[in-house]
C-alpha cells in the first residue's frame, strides 16, 4: 500500500466562539487521557506532538520534543499562570511523522488544532473560536475507533460545538508527480473550507471542500 492511500474515520470539530480555548489543561488533559488507550495502540505506543505559540512580540516559543505524556502536555498547555504564550496550534502524529516517513506508512493516529482568533482573521466576529481534526485509520479496528468516537463527542458537548461531524477519506490523493495532495495533514488550515473566510457564510454543506455528516450531540446519540 502507499502512504497516502491508508482509509481513516475523520472528525471536525468548530468549538462555539466563547468555548475555552482547548490549549487549556483544564480542557485538555480530560480529553487527553480519555484518548491516551487509542495513542497506545498505534505503532510503537507512542505518539510525538509540536505546537506552534508566539510571545508577545512575535517570537516562537520553543518547546523542545514533546511526546503524549504528562510531562509533555504540561510544557505547552496553558494553565491561569501563563502569560506570556499566545497558542496557535497543535498537531500530534502517532507514530511521529518521522516514523510514518521511515516505515512509509500515514500514522495510526492524527489530530490537530488552531486557535481561530490568530488565522490572519484580527477583530473579525467569528463563528467558531477553534478547529480540531482528528483521524484514526480505520485498520485500528472496532475497539479504538469507538473510544476516540466517544471522547470527541463529549469535547464537542464540552465545547458547545457548532459542528461536529465525520467523513471518511484516504490520507491523499495521488498528485501526478509520484507524491500526493489534499492530505488530511493539510486539512485544518487551507484544506477544509471553499473560501478563505469560512466565518463570512453560512456552516452548511456548500461551505467545506470535503463531505461532512453532522453527528447528533443529543444525550441519548452522544
């Protein structure tokens, strides 16, 4: 199989406009440990994650290796102390990106956020105040896919999300040239919505480059 050929369960997730931001630890590491079973299962147990924040004057915050363990979440994740970092996004691969290039295989596990509020959008009246993307390869079987199903349901109760839903897509699409294109990788920023400012248009089928099914957030569904 080539790399991007992998099929994946996908989930979008658009927190409501006044949710607490997901780079929070107290939003975060709930969620965190109710999918660290599924990091777990993917190739090698581990999963490596970077996250792009600035400080008051422009500059990136570095934060050296990060992995998905406590000790990792606490160096990024923000908590009422900080002050001085201005969160911009977040991407985890399980295995790492580095593996996935080594073994020639997409990862396992992928997710990846942004914080809305810093997408080039300054003083615009936003719809949602963040976008997550989560994919689990749909070889991972039953038991996982399931698990990470239930804990993004209760982040987008959490988040009061204005929508959460899934497709179900290979990691890319062969470009022609022997590599590939529109990979999920791409999604979050430049791959998902038809238009450059997705806040500018109704939420509605006619606004994503992808098809998406609304998932019911209703207790008895959730």
């Amino acid at each position: 199989m080539t790399y991007f050929a992998r099929d994946y369960a996908v989930y979008l997730l658009l927190a409501a406009p006044d949710a607490p931001g997901l780079w929070n630890a107290a939003q975060w590491m709930p969620f965190a440990v109710a999918i660290t079973p599924v990091v777990a299962q993917a190739r090698g147990g581990k999963a490596a994650v970077r996250s792009h924040q600035y400080n008051p004057k422009g500059r990136s915050i570095p934060f050296g290796r990060l992995g998905w363990n406590d000790k990792s979440h606490a160096k990024w994740a923000h908590t009422p102390a900080t002050s001085d970092a201005r969160f911009m996004s977040l991407e985890a691969w399980a295995p790492a990106w580095t593996v996935c290039e080594k073994e020639n295989q997409a990862p396992d596990l992928f997710l990846a956020l942004a914080n809305e509020s810093l997408l080039g959008l300054p003083g615009k009246t936003l719809q949602f105040s963040q976008r997550l993307v989560c994919a689990i390869a749909t070889d991972m079987g039953d038991d996982a896919a399931a698990t990470l199903r239930l804990a993004l349901a209760q982040l987008a109760t959490q988040q009061q999300a204005v929508l959460f839903a899934h497709t179900r897509c290979q990691w890319g699409h062969p470009s022609g040239y022997g590599g590939f294109t529109r990979a999920i990788q791409d999604m979050l920023i430049g791959g998902l919505f038809r238009q450059d400012d997705p806040h500018a248009q109704p939420l509605d089928a006619a606004a994503f480059q992808q098809t998406w099914t609304r998932i019911d957030l209703s207790p008895e569904q959730s």
